[in-house]
C-alpha cells in the first residue's frame, strides 16, 4: 500500500511539475504575442497618420504640376523675343576726361 502511495505521490510531483512548465510557457508566448501587437498598434497608427496627409500632398503636387504645365503652354504661344546682335566693333568706348 505505501508503494502505491509512494508511486502516487511521485507521479503527483511530476504533474505539478509539468503544469509549472506548461503555464510558463503559456505566459511566454502570451507576452510574445501581446508585444507584437502593441509593436503593430503603434506602427498602424502611425501609418494612418501618413496616409490621412497623402491626399493634401498629392493634390498640392498636382496643381503645381498643373501651374507649370499651363505656364509652359502659355509660353509656347507667345511670339519668342527679338533678339539683336550688336557686333564688338560697332560699340565706341566713351571719351575719357582729363
């Protein structure tokens, strides 16, 4: 009887000792997993962040491009200046006064 009490006891140890080694596991990973999604929280919001100021940058980019584009148009039509050249030769240097 006090072999089978024994053997009982044993085995008894040996299940508290596996369940201290299951629950420890359990709250690693539970840790693991808990960091990994405050990690992710906080880079998904910064990333909404960025994406909530794309549309003002874009639209500030396309009406520049716009601005350069009609200005580039409008250049084109005009008439070019007239441009003349005066040869070296034909400028007389101003009299020098004593």
């Amino acid at each position: 009887m006090t072999q089978r009490l024994s053997r009982m006891e044993g085995a008894l140890e040996g299940l508290k000792h596996n369940q201290t080694i299951t629950f420890s596991a359990v709250a690693l990973v539970s840790a693991i997993v808990i960091a990994v999604s405050s990690y992710s929280l906080v880079k998904i919001g910064t990333l909404e962040a960025r994406v909530s100021e794309l549309p003002g940058k874009i639209s500030a980019e396309i009406r520049d491009i716009n601005n350069t584009l009609a200005q580039a148009i409008t250049a084109s039509k005009q008439t070019p200046p007239q441009v003349i050249v005066i040869p070296q030769s034909a400028i007389t240097p101003a009299p020098k006064t004593p």
